[in-house]
C-alpha cells in the first residue's frame, strides 16, 4: 500500500479495492511507528474524517484522479485544523484561522491530510537541523541529514509515511531535500502556486511544489496546486494547464545543456559519476549534450544571502509577541517585551538572517549591498536566457555533495550555504528546477545516499521538464528504490 504511486492508489480508490479510510489509516500506523521525526502534528480524528468524507465522495462518484488519496502539508503552509509552526518555537502553539491557498485546493480535489511536516525554522536552511523541533532523519541513512528546509516532506515521502508532500522551495528547499532522499520534487516557475497561507520567508523568491515518487505524480498534484490566486499579489495568471499532456513525449533532438560552471572541482566524484550515467541515458532516449555556461554562477550565493535575509528581516518583523504566537512571560516594559520575545522566540540562524537583512537595508549599506545584488540577480536571470538560446534544457547535479551526517556542518553556517550553490540561481531567476533519483554516492553497508539530477527549464515550462523526467523513469527504476525497511 505504501508503495504505491498517486495513480495506482487512484486505480484501487475507483476499483473499490481500497477505502480511503483504509488508506488513511495505513499510514497514520506507519507514521505512529516512525522515528525519522518527519511529522509534527498528526491528529488521527481529523484525518480520518476526512478520509470518511472522501469515501462518500466516492460513494456518489463526485471525484478527481485525486480523491481519497493522503497528502502531508509542510509545516510552512497554514492549516485551520493542524497546529502551523513553521518549525519555530515562535509558533510552537500556533492555529491558523484559515487554510493556505494550497491546502484548500488539495482539499476542493478531495485528498486527505496526514498531518503537518518538520522543516527548517521558516524554511531557512539545507539540512533541516535548523527545526526548532529537532532535525529529520534520512531514511537512507539515519545518520544523514534528509536535506532542507523540506526534509520532513521529502523522508516522508521516501520512508513511505506519505505518498505525496507539499514542499517550498525559496533556494532549493524542494531539491535539495529531494535529491538527499531519493525522491522526485519540483519548484514552478515563480507565481505559479499561490503564496497565501504560505508563512512567508523571502517574498520574491518562495515558491510552493510538490515533492513524490515519481514525475508523472508531481504533474498530476501541480494540475491541482496551480492557477491564479487574486489572494497573492505576485500570483500569474495563467490559463489551467494539464502537466500530464506531453509526459511521454519522444526525447528525439531534445538539446541538453550542461553548465561548466556545475561540473567544476567542487563537485564530489560519486555525485559527478551517477549525473554522468543519467546524461549517457538521456542521449540513448535521442538526447544531445551542448556545452553551455552560467558564468554568474558563484555570485548566485552572495547575492541570495543578501537578498533572502534582507526580505526575511522584513517579513520576521511581524514576530513581536503582539500580532502570532509565542510572547516572553518576563518583561518590564513593551521594548523588553519585543526584544525578550525575539531573542527567545527565533534560534539562532534565524536572527542571523534577521540582523544580515536589516544590515543590507540599512542607509549606507542599501546601495552597497542590497541594490548591488538585485543587480546581479537580473544578470543572473539572463545568464539563464542566453543559455536557452543553444539549449531546451539545463542539466547538473543539484548538490555538490550526497548528504552529509546529522551535526557535521551544524556550527558552520557558511559550509550550508555553499551546498545551494547549484540550486540558488534557478531561484533567483524565478525558474522551474527540479530533482529526479539518479543512482547512489558515497555510504557504507549501514546506509545508502541517494543523488539527484537537476533540471532546470525556462519559464513556464514545468510539463517539458515533467516529460524529460517521465521519460527517464520509463527506462530508469531509481526513483522505484526503496531504503532498507520500507
Ligand atoms: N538553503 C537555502 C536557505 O537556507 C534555501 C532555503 C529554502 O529554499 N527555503 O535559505
């Protein structure tokens, strides 16, 4: 049951051969007996209510290809019924009066909640150890980190504790966690999934995706989580678009391209060599290699750590103890109430992205930094549109690395940021990226550490990148592998 892709469960929902009661129940079981810590709230009564009011739906054939099926929300998205806590102790008892954009729609198609997934603190983060809940574990490996900020949606898709996951991706958050555990996610283009309800980290650069098994999944749940949302002000209207229309398409002509600037000494060897056997795939589909380059590459990390904090600093400032959450129970007057409500309520990477963003924003420094990097985020964007001129897609690994063990970087703020480096400027232009299982690097017998292969596509091009991706899973069987137990 657990291992079953969306469109199979949607086959045994409408050949009656499973309930989604049955269904719903199966994984809250699995979920109970889990240690990965991908969860932070599970209420069995609401989901199993839910789950009731899809069998009826069933029952009268009022359906979609999605009714009935589970789905996990990252912790990022606001739930009315499900605690919503960013995994900040800020939130730590948080309810949200209403449900995000996203939620109400996979809820309008009739899937049903499992519950709310870890990630990092406001989604600031590469390996979710910044969680103020305790990290995720990889189901690979337990002693790996499962990637971040969206660790919690990507091991629970790959330990079989969901069979679809809500994810965000700012700076590769859906990718990255993807990537590290085995699984397939993509980030639309941005202003394709609506931001309302999504607790907001870096407006201009979050953007909210599916993460799965497979591609031919992420379409289908993208079919139902985009569309224009008048609630979001950088919302794009476009018309509906069904992302399983061209899955099967023939790869014939389909021209690659390989960025230099991803393929450098900073690149592991085991990661090199599985984005190398899936590129030999691709040209045995009918695919050609064209060298390209993305020459602004490197600056994509100082540019990102300028922009994001300062857009956090803002959106954070709404954390006062006044308006959300969590307020200091010790203070004398309402500055000390701020200030001891801040220091308590945020960890630390947290405040070091606050203080970042109010240090670029503030006079003298706003043009120094701030508006130098906005400088470079455009010609970042256009690195991406001449490299699209010789290519129809981007290819390269999404980590330098496979993931590394639980604590190793967890002092060292700047070694994060450097494993974004081929995830961060898909982000800043505001592409689609995605991450698909490619084969296996670096572990030992206790563990294997799955990779990702990256693909990056211009704007509004998710069902190409779903096509190349499908394409690959028809002949591959990475993404059917399962860790030890599952
Ligand atoms: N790792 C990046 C950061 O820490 C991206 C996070 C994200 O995409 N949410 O900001």
């Amino acid at each position: 049951m657990h291992n079953h892709t969306l469109r199979e469960l949607a086959d045994l929902l409408s050949q009656r051969k499973i309930s989604a009661t049955e269904l719903a129940q199966g994984y809250l079981d699995r979920i109970g007996e889990s240690d990965l810590n991908a969860y932070l709230h599970v209420d069995a009564e609401l989901t199993l209510a839910q789950a009731a009011n899809a069998d009826q739906r069933i029952a009268r054939n009022d359906t979609t290809l999605l009714t009935g099926i589970p789905i996990a929300h990252k912790d990022i998205f606001v739930t009315r019924d499900w605690r919503s806590t960013a995994g900040s102790k800020m939130l730590e008892n948080y309810t949200s009066p209403f449900d995000a954009t996203v939620v109400e729609q996979f809820r309008a198609a009739g899937m049903v909640t499992l519950g709310k997934l870890n990630c990092d603190e406001f989604a600031m983060g590469s390996s979710n150890e910044n969680s103020f809940f305790g990290p995720v574990k990889n189901p690979w490996d337990k002693r790996a980190i499962p990637g971040g900020s969206s660790g919690g949606s990507a091991a629970a898709v790959a330990a079989g504790l969901a069979p679809a996951a809500t994810a965000t991706d700012t700076g590769g958050s859906i990718r990255q966690p993807a990537s590290h555990c085995g699984v397939t996610g993509i980030k639309p283009t941005y202003g394709r999934v609506s931001r309302f309800g999504m607790i907001a980290f870096a407006s201009s650069l979050d953007q909210g995706g599916p993460i799965a098994r497979t591609a031919d999944d992420c379409a289908l749940l993208l079919n139902a989580m985009t569309g224009f949302d008048p609630r979001d002000s950088t919302s794009l209207p476009r018309d509906p678009e069904d992302f399983t229309r061209n899955l099967a398409e023939d790869l014939t002509g389909l021209r690659i391209g390989l960025p230099r600037e991803y393929f450098g000494p900073g690149l592991a060897s085991d990661v090199e060599q599985a984005i190398r056997a899936a590129l030999k795939e691709y040209e045995k589909l009918g695919a050609t290699l064209v060298d390209i380059s993305l020459p602004k590459t490197e600056l994509s990390i100082p540019v990102y750590y300028v922009i994001a904090p300062a857009e956090a600093s803002s959106n954070l400032s709404r954390f006062d103890g006044v308006r959300y959450g969590f307020r200091a129970s010790d203070y004398t007057d309402l500055s000390d109430m701020y200030r001891k409500t801040r220091a308590e309520g945020f960890g630390d990477e947290v405040k070091r992205r606050i203080l970042v963003g109010a240090y670029v924003l503030s006079h003298g420094y706003y043009d120094a930094y701030y508006l130098q990097a906005q400088k470079i985020r455009r010609l970042i964007a256009q690195d991406f549109q001449d490299a699209f001129k010789q290519c129809d897609v981007i290819m390269g690994p999404v980590t330098p690395t496979v993931a590394w063990d639980l604590g190793d970087k967890a002092d060292d703020p700047v070694a994060n940021y450097l494993a974004d480096i081929f995830t961060l400027s898909t982000s800043l232009a505001g592409l689609p990226g995605m991450s698909i299982p490619c084969g296996f690097g670096q572990g030992d017998k206790n563990g294997k550490r799955p990779v990702g292969l990256q693909l990056i596509g211009n704007y509004f091009e998710e069902a190409k990148l779903l096509n190349v991706a499908h394409r690959f899973q028809m002949v591959t069987d990475w993404h059917a592998r399962r860790p030890a137990g599952v």
